[in-house]
C-alpha cells in the first residue's frame, strides 16, 4: 500500500475509531469480513463502516490459504447441494454473484488452474488480501485491530465491548469465522457470544481435517503418499469415495481427498473406516493378473522387492504384510496372490477420530438462525457472513467463494437497510 493512500486510510481510521460509533460494525476482518466492508460502502457511500479484528492485522487466515496461492473460487461453486454441507441452500443464496468478477474489479487477475480451481493469476494470497485492503482505504473503511469482541448488547442498536473499549453501532456483522486454526483468528469466541444472545447454530465440529487411525497401523507408511481412490464405510457400508493422493503421518491420514471425506466421522464416529484402492484403473481381476505377471518376473528375487516396481518399496513391504502374516523369502514362493489384490483393492483403516480444529481447515456447523438475506432471524439489524454460519464446502475453492460472497451479499443488504431504519 502507498505512503499516500495508507495515510487516507489512517485518517479515515482516526476519525471514526475517535467516536467509536458507526453505522455498521463487522466484527472479523477476514474473507467475508473485508468482503461485507467493501459492500457496505459500495452500497451506501455516507454510512460510517468499521471492521473489528481481534488480531494485530487483517486477513491473517486469507494469508495461509491455497498454500499462499489463495484457491479463492470455483468454476463449479454454482453445483451449491454437490459441494457444500449443512444448511447448504445458503451457498444457493449466493448463485449469481461471481467473484472472480468481484477480485477483478478490485485489480486482481483471475484464472482457472485447468480443474476448475481459480486462483489469483500471481498466486499470491498476499495481493488478494493487498487488494481488499486498498479498496477498503480507498473508501474509507475504518480497521480496528487488536480488538476482540467479548460482549454484545442490544440496546437502541448494538453496544460492543472489547477488553477495553467499547463501540456503538447500528446495525452488526458477524464474521468471526468458525473455530479451525485459531492461531490464524477463528478462536469461536463470536459464536459463544452469538450462543449467549439466543440465536440458534448447529454443534461445531473440525472438517476438511485428517483422520486418526491406530498409530501402529500406519506407523510403517510415514512420509508416504499414494494415489488412491477412498471410500469412507461407516458400519460396514460404503458412504461416500473420493480419488486423489493420501499421505500418511504419525497416527493421521491426510491429503485432499481424505479432508473431503472427513466430515463424515462426525456422523458415524468409530463406526467409521476408510478404505483404500491402490490400483483404482484397474479391476480385481486386473490386479490379480498383474501379480501373476509380476511374480513371474520376479520370482528369483527377495520377497520384499515383488512390488517394487508397483508401488514404493515401504508401501510394497507393507502390503505384503497386511496380506500374509509370514513371508517367503523369495517372491516366487508366494502362493496366492488373491488376497495381496483384495488387500491392495481394499486396504482398510479404522477412523478413530480426526486431528482437530488445530488442523482443520474448516468447521462444520454454526448459526443457523438466518435469513434468505444473510440477516439473523431472531435479530433483526444483525446480519452474518463466511463461516460462522452453518455452511462448509469442498476443497478446491469453495469455502472462500462462499466467504466472499456471502460477506458481499451481507454488507450490501446491511447497508441498504439503514435506509429503511433511519
Ligand atoms: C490453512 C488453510 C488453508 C485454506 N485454504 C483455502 C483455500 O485455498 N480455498 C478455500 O476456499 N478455502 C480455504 N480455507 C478455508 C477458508 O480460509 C475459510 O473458509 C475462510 O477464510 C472463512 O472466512 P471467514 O471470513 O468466515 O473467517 P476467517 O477467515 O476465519 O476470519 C474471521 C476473522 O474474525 C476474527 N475474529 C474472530 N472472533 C473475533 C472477535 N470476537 N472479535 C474480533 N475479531 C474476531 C478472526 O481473528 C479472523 O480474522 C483454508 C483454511 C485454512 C485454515
């Protein structure tokens, strides 16, 4: 940001901050935060716009997204009840508003990866967040940092407190986010606030998260990563598959496709298991003829080296072992191979939990007193956006699609309701 506009915007700052009393307050200054800010003013220049965050800086968590690449939307986030969870007609909401369009009204480059995926073109989540905050100083838009909101009271409109200040606002936006990775903002304390007013949300949960199995189960694989087509059974039925690459760590299961599927442990818990297909282009018969071939190859060689040339050596090595509980020294002593297919078609991890809302990217459920308006229900002048609502996505761009365009579609109906309440 220049010397020049980093002055307007700290001006802007000032006078607001001085009076503390705003037409619109948005509590969080992170996607959908900076989004409703930017909204807001867009829709009604003469209202007075703060965003609050409790951090020192805005938009710590848009930082770390996408690797630092910002996977900000998707060509498919239209498809809302494919990719999204919870009360996921709010994604319908929010169909029409493009915000690829929205970055590249505010300077930013978007382009799709080839699967859909829309990064900024720089892919650099740091110029996504440059880009919102400029236009927030461009119009004004008054950031007050290091302030976390620890109460809200309704009266003649909305007094909030902090530790140690305290705002007047007419009308509130809640975007604080869920509860994953509070070390970047979302530490849930808006939804305990939300909780003590009365307005009605769904049990949180870590999603988009890795999934814990038996340590010693997956202890031989760390470091490990294989393509894998992974089906989530829950009491011995097969619920949900999703292909893509797993990586094993200590305990956890982890990788785009696991994230997909993690949601589900909350539904069915230890009743869960994740099944992995190892060789998914090919059927069972396929993979039974190929060990056939294979043993023939390698038949004078050392038991531990028949699938090297399949899959990695500890990965071989270890399907050889779920498979058969001792092992011939040389590979053309192994009899069978029937059971090493199944095993390798099916290799099977109980769930016994998942990694948290440390390590989740998103958080299942959330304030589910809403309008069709991003309003809350039970709380008029109260509107919501982003994550703190009971909505999550997909990998692959969805949750910050949401985010943006929920917060855009919040802010403007905040500001054009001021109007009517004047
Ligand atoms: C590591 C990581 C990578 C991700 N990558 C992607 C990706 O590439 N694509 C994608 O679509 N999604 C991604 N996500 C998910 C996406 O980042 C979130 O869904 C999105 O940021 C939610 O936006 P939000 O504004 O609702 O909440 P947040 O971004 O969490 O912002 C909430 C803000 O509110 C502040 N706050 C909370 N409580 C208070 C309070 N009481 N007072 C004041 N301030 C408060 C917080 O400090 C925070 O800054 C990723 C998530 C993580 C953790």
């Amino acid at each position: 940001m220049s010397e020049a506009t980093q002055a307007v915007f700290n001006q802007s700052i000032i006078m607001s901050h001085a009076m503390n009393r705003f037409d619109i307050a948005i509590i969080g200054g992170g996607a959908s935060g900076l989004a409703a800010a930017i909204s807001a003013k867009r829709t009604n220049r003469k209202a007075s716009v703060a965003v609050i965050e409790r951090l020192a800086k805005t938009g710590k968590k848009l930082l770390a997204t996408g690797n630092g690449r910002c996977n900000l939307s998707n060509a498919d986030a239209g498809s809302y009840k494919k990719h999204y969870y919870g009360s996921c007609e709010l994604a319908g909401l929010t169909v029409g508003f493009s915000v690829p369009d929205f970055f590249e009204g505010l300077g930013v480059l978007c382009e799709d990866d080839g699967y859909g995926r829309i990064y900024p073109r720089c892919r650099s989540a740091a110029s996504v967040l440059d880009a919102l905050r400029l236009e927030c100083a461009k119009l004004g838009v008054a950031e007050i940092c290091n302030t976390g909101i620890t109460d809200i009271e309704i009266r003649d409109g909305f007094i909030l407190r902090s530790e140690d200040e305290i705002f007047y606002a007419r009308t509130v936006i809640l975007a604080g986010g869920g509860r994953s990775q509070p070390a970047l903002g979302s530490n849930g304390s808006l939804l305990d606030i939300c909780a003590g007013l009365g307005i009605t949300a769904a049990e949180t949960s870590p999603a988009l998260v890795p999934l814990k199995t038996e340590p010693a189960l997956v202890k031989p694989l760390k470091g490990q990563r294989a393509d894998a087509n992974v089906t989530f059974f829950a009491y011995g039925k097969a619920v949900k598959s999703e292909r893509g690459e797993v990586q094993f760590t200590d305990g956890l299961i982890s990788g785009i496709c696991v994230f997909d599927l993690s949601y589900l442990y909350e539904r069915y818990k230890n009743n869960s298991e994740l099944r992995l297909d190892l060789l998914p282009d090919m059927d069972i018969q396929q993979v039974n003829g190929l060990l056939k071939t294979t043993r023939k190859i390698r038949k004078d060689a050392p038991a531990e080296d028949y699938l090297s040339g399949i899959f990695t050596k500890p990965m071989g090595m270890y399907l050889l072992k779920r498979a058969y509980k001792k092992l011939p020294v040389r590979t053309g002593d192994i009899a069978d191979s029937e059971h090493l297919a199944q095993t390798i078609k099916q290799l099977a991890f109980p769930i016994t939990g998942t990694a948290g809302f440390d390590r989740s990217q998103v958080t299942a459920g959330g304030i589910t007193d809403i309008t069709d308006r991003f309003e809350i229900a039970s709380h008029p002048g109260m509107y919501a956006c982003g994550e703190i609502l009971d909505i999550f996505g997909d990998c692959g761009g969805y949750n910050l699609d949401f985010a943006f365009s929920s917060g855009a579609i919040a802010g403007q109906n905040a500001a054009s309701d001021l109007y009517k309440r004047q």
